[in-house]
C-alpha cells in the first residue's frame, strides 16, 4: 500500500478476516530486542486499529453501571444489552435506540434537542445504578475545568521560556559583570513563581478529582518530581538565579559543580546536589535536609538536575 493512510474497512477482507493478524502475531512474537522498524510500526498501527474498532463498536465507552456490582463495573452498551438482566437490558436498548435515531434527526433536521433528552436519562441511569462509585457534580465540573485547561502541557512553554531566559541573563552577565540584570531576572522569576502556582493548582485539582494523593502512577510521579524540583529551585534561587534557571532543564544530565569547602572528589571537584543545598544552609532541621535528600538523592532525579554554585560565603 503507497499510501501513508488507509480507510478502516482494508483492514480487512471480504470474510471480515483480519489482514494484518499473522504478520502482528510474528511481530509480537519476537523479543522487543529483535523487532526491527517494520514490527514496531505494525504493532503501532495495529494498536490503532484495535482502538478505532472499539470506538466503532461502542467497546471504548464504559457508560452502563450493573446495579449491586460488588466490584462497581461498567460495562459498554453491546454488554451491557448482552450481559445485564432482561429488564435492565430490554431498558437500556431502548435507550440506546432512541438516541440514536434522535442522532440522526439532530443531523437532518439540526434539531438535537431529542439528543439531549435521551443523553439525560442515561445520566438519570447512571445515577441511579452507579451511586455508589458515580462522581458528584462539582468532581464532574473540575474534571471537566482540569482537561480544558491542560495546565501540565501548556506549562512545558512556560518553564522552557522561564530557564532560556535566566541561562541567556546568567551568560550576559558574565561576560559583561557591570551590566544590571536584577529587573529582568526578577521578571522571569515572577514569570516561573506564577506558572509554579499553576502547576501546584493543577496537582492539587488532580488530587481532588482522583480522591488520592497525584504521586501513585509513573505520570504522577513525573509530574510531582517536577513541582518538587521547581520549588527548591524557587527557594534557592536567591543564591545563584542559574540554580532556578538549571532545574527548568532536569531532562538532562549533568554533574553537580561542588564547592571547595564540601567532600567531593578531589579530581574533578563534583557533588552531589543535596550537598550543594546543604552547604548553603547549614541550620537547615533535620526534617528539611530529609525533604532535601529525598527529593534529589533518588538517582533517576540525581542524574537529571543541573545546579551551578557559588562558593558560599563566610559566616562569622
């Protein structure tokens, strides 16, 4: 096929067989290792299709609770006309039947006032036989505010800008030290601070949507490590604006510049990032150097912070 794209029903034949069934099942059947680029965008495009079947199919949208589930499942509408009660089935075809030939009047006639009707007795369904696990409104609303709003996303620009900025001030100003640099960089800190109090918001909207705390999957963990890095960056920023500037690029990995005063290996006078902190506040409790080590001393983290130290100052 020449075509970078093709229509859904070529992925099959006349019988209805999946075409591309055996050449996956090959695919799948090698070791990642030994998959070369061809398995791997087989296996990519028959992801899709099977997504694209569920969506055709009514498989993807989960809509119809069982009444007295112990384990709250729900289930598609083919399911669930095939696998629930007879009155509850017979009451869900209904439903089904209904709105979609008020679907289709809303598309000739462009009147989809019977659409929404019919949609409002499956809200009335779930309610009723999904009590139990069914979100109240304002949970519906914040989930509804927290995907409009992509705040995750849109803050990659922000902190992007916010660290290519404070690295083009930092070399500016080492290159010409006289030059007044103070309005701009507080700027960008303002800037950073603001899209901080964002990131923080849209944890904390995660947080009330899902019911738990948001560090329980991979994406959460990711997306709390960066608060975290973002706040000590914040907070130390007084010291070196470059420590704030660094942590906008913790993707990378870098070693960690250590102070003469500090324990680190004599050859190349590295350190670990805690020990950086630390060097710069002695007083901190024994609570904050736990957050401190905790936050940074993970290896995953470790290898992908970059903070650029001054040698502190005396302290008499």
């Amino acid at each position: 096929m020449k075509d970078r794209y093709f229509p859904f029903y070529k992925a099959f034949d006349e019988d209805g067989n999946y075409k591309l069934y055996q050449a996956v099942e090959q695919a799948k059947r090698k070791k990642p290792a030994r998959r070369n680029q061809f398995d791997k965008e087989l296996i990519k495009v028959d992801e899709r299709i099977n997504i694209m079947y569920m969506v055709f199919t009514g498989e993807l949208f989960r809509i119809f609770p069982l009444k007295g589930d112990p384990n709250h499942t729900w289930y598609s509408p083919q399911s669930a006309v095939e696998k629930f009660p007879e009155k509850e089935s017979h009451n869900i075809r209904l439903l089904l039947i209904g709105y979609f030939a008020a679907v289709e009047k809303g598309i000739k006639e462009g009147d989809w006032s019977f659409a929404d009707r019919f949609l409002e007795k499956i809200k009335e369904y779930q309610k009723i036989n999904g009590a139990e696990v069914y979100p109240s409104e304002t949970k519906i609303k914040a989930e509804i505010l927290y995907n409009r709003l992509n705040l995750f996303e849109r803050l990659i620009f922000v902190y992007l800008f916010a660290g290519l900025t404070l690295l083009i001030l930092i070399f500016v100003k080492l290159i010409k030290p006289s030059l007044d640099l103070s309005i701009p960089t507080k700027t960008v800190l303002a800037v950073l601070v603001a899209g901080f109090l964002l990131h923080t918001f849209n944890l904390g909207l995660r947080w009330y949507i899902s019911g738990h705390a948001p560090w329980s999957n991979g994406y959460e963990s990711m997306i709390y490590i960066a608060w975290t890095i973002i706040l000590a960056g914040i907070v130390f920023a007084k010291q070196s604006p470059l420590c704030c500037c660094n942590n906008r690029y913790s993707v990378r990995s870098y070693p960690f510049c250590c102070p003469p005063e500090l324990d680190g290996p004599t050859d190349n006078n590295y350190c670990s990032c805690s020990q950086v902190l630390l060097a710069y506040y002695p007083c901190f409790c024994d609570y904050c150097k736990l957050w401190i080590f905790g936050s940074f001393c993970p290896t995953w983290v470790y290898n992908t912070a970059v903070v650029y130290c001054k040698k502190p100052k005396k302290r008499g």
